[in-house]
C-alpha cells in the first residue's frame, strides 16, 4: 500500500515537516480504528509519501472497508478548518501479492505495481478534479475480483470505477473509488487519454476538469462550460 500526498512540492518546508506529520498521524488512527497493528507494517517513508508492506494474514477486506473509511474520514476532520491551500489530500493504492525486503526498500512485482497505480495519470485526474473529496483509491484488479466483488466488510463493487493504466512498462487495470461519492462521476475521469496528445494536437473535447456539488465543468479558460449534472447526463 502506498499513500502519497497531492501537491506536496508546493508547500514551503515548515509546512512540508506539518504535512508528513499529518500523514503519520492519520495513517496511525484510521489503522487503530481498524484494528489494524501499524507495528507490523514494513513501512517505507519517501517524504510526501508512505509505502507500507502488510503482514499477510491482514484480511484485504478490512483495510478496504474499514480502512479507507475511518482514513476519509480523519482526513475530513483534519481538513475541516484549513485554509484551501493548506488541506492535506491523498492518493492511495493498494495491490496484493510478491514483496521481499532488499537494501533500499523492497523488490518484487506488487511494489512496482503499487507505484505505478499510484502515479496513474486517471487517479491523479480524480483527486485535481473532484474538489470536495480529500481522498482518492485505487486498487489492482487482482483485489477487486478477488475481494470486492465478494462484498466483504460492506464493500460495494458497483462503488468502484474501471481504469487502464498504462505507466512506463506497466499495463494493467485498476478500479478506483471515491468514498462518499457516485462512480459515475469518476467515469469521464478515468476514461483512456487521447492517442494523439502531441502539442499540435486538437483540444479535447468533453473532458470533464472539475466537479464541484451539482455542477460539472467542460474545458478550461475562457472555452469553459459548466452544466448541472443532475440535469445533463
């Protein structure tokens, strides 16, 4: 599992050493509320961002389903009376499968994997342009089969919304979700980029860049086009 804070290289330092605090902190309580043993985890600290190896007999369900509740919810109540500029969000992917410890960290398949979902240019999309989230996941469709479609600790597949990733010389799907909010909204968002996105390029058309209540915005600047979603779908 990797955690990694959004716009995290914007922050001057004193508020990047508030940040990492922060993220502990929030990783700690929404795994105490879990009763998830943060001992155990084999972490990894890379400044804005927490890579994590979990025991295996951890049930997948739990730090899904409880996990990623309790942790929206600490970031919310973190956030809560924050100035705009200064609310902590987070990206968070979650894969299962072969790690081993090696000299810098660790090695195997799920690591890389867990670092290219996390990087993805779809969840990164998510978090820009859904404002009212704090917190956007994404897990390998290995753990969506295996586990969420199963429906344990309360998961909801239809919660979860399908993305490609490609990302250097990984390729695979993933399913990413929005707590508290609609998969539909993610839809547009995760959808596979044009193939022609050179600098000569035509702009895109119908490319969602913000959700924000009600309300959807089409393009940017000046071409801009908002439309409320409950009436245009």
């Amino acid at each position: 599992m990797a955690a990694d804070v959004e716009k995290y290289s914007r922050l001057d330092t004193l508020r990047q050493e508030d940040v990492q605090a922060d993220l502990v902190r929030v990783l700690e309580e929404a795994a105490a509320l879990s009763g998830l043993d943060r001992t155990a985890w084999a972490r990894q600290a890379q400044g804005d961002q927490e890579f994590a190896v979990l025991p295996a007999d951890i049930s997948e369900s739990v730090v899904l389903g409880d996990f990623v509740r309790h942790l929206a919810v600490r970031l919310g109540e973190r956030n809560a009376n924050q100035a705009e500029d200064a609310r902590m969000r987070l990206r968070l992917a979650v894969d299962v499968g072969v790690a081993r410890t090696a000299a810098l960290g660790h090695s195997g398949p799920a690591p890389v994997a867990v670092a290219r979902y996390l990087n993805a240019p779809q969840l990164k999309r998510v978090l820009e342009a859904i404002d009212s989230t704090d917190l956007a996941v994404i897990i390998s469709d290995r753990l969506y089969q295996d586990v969420v479609r199963l429906r344990g600790q309360g998961l909801d597949p239809e919660r979860y919304a399908k993305a490609h990733i490609r990302q250097k010389e990984f390729s695979g799907y993933g399913w990413i979700h929005v707590p508290e909010h609609d998969p539909a909204e993610l839809e547009p968002l995760v959808a596979d980029p044009e193939p022609d996105s050179g600098p000569d390029a035509p702009a895109p058309h119908n490319v969602v860049h913000r959700i924000d209540g009600s309300n959807v915005t089409f393009g940017s600047g000046d071409a801009a086009t908002t439309i409320n979603k409950r009436y245009h779908q």
